[in-house]
C-alpha cells in the first residue's frame, strides 16, 4: 500500500469537514441567510392562506348552521304571512308550488 493511500485512509473525513466548516460558513453566509429568508417567508404565506381559508370556511359553517336551526321556526311563519297578506304575491306562489 502506498503511503498517500494509508495517510488518505487515516483521515477522519467528519473531522476535516468539522475543521473546515468555518470557513465553509464565511463563503455560504449570504446563500444560507437567503434560503431561510425564503423558507420564513415561504411558511408564512402558507400559514396565511391556510389560516385565512380555515376561517373563511368555519365562518361560513357557522352561518349554514343558524340559518338551518332557523329553518323550522321560519318554515310555520311564512304561510301565516301570506295568509295575512304580508308577503308579496310572489312568496305566497312559490309557497303554493312546495
């Protein structure tokens, strides 16, 4: 075995990258600082949308949950106002085609 082959094999490859990651950090800093801005700013606008849908949509659950508790209470109401003539003509037809 040559000797540069023994001397590559007795070196600790973990502890020349430890040695020279330093210097690695002093060449890549402005790389490193722009990908976690994008990765920051890329995980806020996701968060945003996904925020922003979630509550757009327990909102509009919400809003479907009164009206359908609702339903029942408005539902005897309507043909007493037709009867009483509160309600446009147009009411009282669509109730008559149910």
């Amino acid at each position: 075995m040559k000797s540069d082959h023994r001397h590559e094999l007795k070196t600790n490859e973990l502890a020349d990258w430890l040695a020279h990651f330093p210097e690695w950090l002093k060449e890549n800093r402005m790389m490193l600082v722009g990908g976690a801005v994008v990765i920051v700013v890329a995980a806020g606008v996701y968060f945003r949308l996904f925020y922003q849908k979630s509550v757009v949509s327990a909102r509009a659950q919400s809003r479907l949950t009164s009206l359908v508790t609702q339903l029942p209470s408005q539902k005897g109401a309507i043909p007493g106002r037709c009867r009483r003539g509160r309600t446009s003509r147009t009411c009282c037809s669509t109730l008559r085609g149910i």
